[in-house]
C-alpha cells in the first residue's frame, strides 16, 4: 500500500529515513517529497542573543530549522571558539526546551541537553515550562513552497497513481500542497486517507475542508505509522 510524506528525507549521511523504516514495518510503501524550502534570516541578532545568556532564563527551540540557523552562526570561526570556550558552558546551567525528539537530536549535538521533548507539541511544551515564564521569541528562517514541489508531486502521481494515505507535516505543507494534490487527484481524493504528523496540522486540515483519517500521537515515526496502521485498516473511517 502506497504512502507519501509531504517533507524532507533525513540526511543520507545519517542512515535511513525512520519513517520509510516505520511504515515499512507495517508493508506500506512510502515515499518522501519535500514541501517546503527554508530562507535563514535575522542570524546576526541570533548570534548576539547567543553571546549574552546572563539575559535570559533558557532557550525554546521550536524546530530542527532552529538549530541549523545555530550551526550557520557556528560555521564562523570566531563565533565558534566564542561558543566552545564560554556561551556554551553558560547556556548549559540554563534549560534548554525543545519539541520532539528530533530536535533534541539536534541540541545534545551543538552541546546543550534538552528537556521536554516527550511534549510531542507547542501547547503541552509550553504546560511543561510553565505559564508566567517571561519569553522572548526571534524568527530565524521563513518557509516558502520547495522550488520542484509541483513537479515532484506530478511525477509521483502519473508514475505511482494516487496513494492510499497522504501524510501532513506542518501546515506550512497544507499550505502549499493541498492545491496541488487536489488538482491531481481529481474525483479520487475522496479515497485518500489523509494524516498528520500533529495536531497543528491536523487543524490545518480541517479547515481546509479535509477529513482527517489520523493523528499522530507524538511526532515520532513510531506514533506515526502505527497511527496509519490503524487508519489504514478497511472498517476505519475519518475521524
């Protein structure tokens, strides 16, 4: 059975993608086309926010996209040394919140230890930290429709046809996808299963006038595919 997954692939050097791995456990069939396309911005006050931890409580990373602006301010030496002889030792007495696993991957590798990554999404992190917090937040990168989206999408649906399931992962990718794979699909979308990845997303949906089939119930491979699983199967309906 045939799944697409509306996001980036894992980096090759990094092994396998775990979710073709988990919904391959299950014989689905998935296969991955990037959605969107990231523009780093505001990296110099990044940078500068960075060099004074003694303003702040701790950090809140969002995304994986949040470390790597991190890792470009990083690819410069001077900022780098800054980093390895002091930043990094001060942030490390402060909390370091994160939402899912993957982005934790991502602190534990510039150093820092995260906390709250079993939170899966942006409400119950924010339960998790605690709400009379004093925040500030800064935008680092800005989403746009990936440049070969469209072209992807037509490739996958005149060489493989219409999937059984398609898979949500922001609703940045609703966004942009959704006209697309409706204009593809034509009078069969109504056989599409649709899931995703949370419940922003889920939303995004919804709103969109799309059933959802299922939800993951954390922003895992895992959760994901035995979520599909079980959507997957013949006496299940949208929810």
């Amino acid at each position: 059975m045939k799944v697409l997954l509306l996001k980036d692939p894992k980096d090759k050097d990094s092994g396998p993608d775990p979710y073709i791995e988990e919904l391959g456990s299950y014989n689905l069939e998935a296969t991955l086309i990037p959605a969107l396309s990231f523009e780093f911005t505001s990296l110099d006050s990044l940078f500068e926010k960075l060099s004074h931890p003694e303003c702040y409580g701790g950090l809140v990373f969002t995304s994986p996209r949040a470390l790597e602006a991190i890792k470009i301010c990083l690819k410069e030496k001077s900022k780098k040394e800054a980093w390895s002889k002091s930043l990094k030792q001060m942030w490390n007495i402060k909390p370091t919140y994160v939402v899912g696993k993957a982005t934790a991957s991502l602190v534990e590798e510039i150093g820092l230890v995260p906390q709250g990554e079993m939170a899966g999404n942006a409400e119950k992190l924010a339960e998790y930290i605690c709400s009379s917090i004093p925040l500030e937040s800064l935008t680092v990168y800005q989403t746009a429709q990936h440049p070969d989206l469209q072209e992807s999408l037509s490739s996958y649906f005149s060489q493989q046809g219409i999937p059984a399931s398609i898979v949500f992962f922001s609703p940045s990718g609703v966004k942009f996808c959704l006209q697309h794979i409706q204009k593809l699909s034509g009078d069969l979308i109504n056989q599409v299963k649709f899931a995703a990845i949370g419940p922003s997303t889920a939303k995004a949906l919804r709103d969109a006038g799309i059933a959802v089939s299922c939800t993951a119930g954390s922003p895992t491979a895992q959760d994901l595919a035995a979520a599909m699983h079980t959507a997957l199967q013949p006496h299940n309906c949208c929810l």
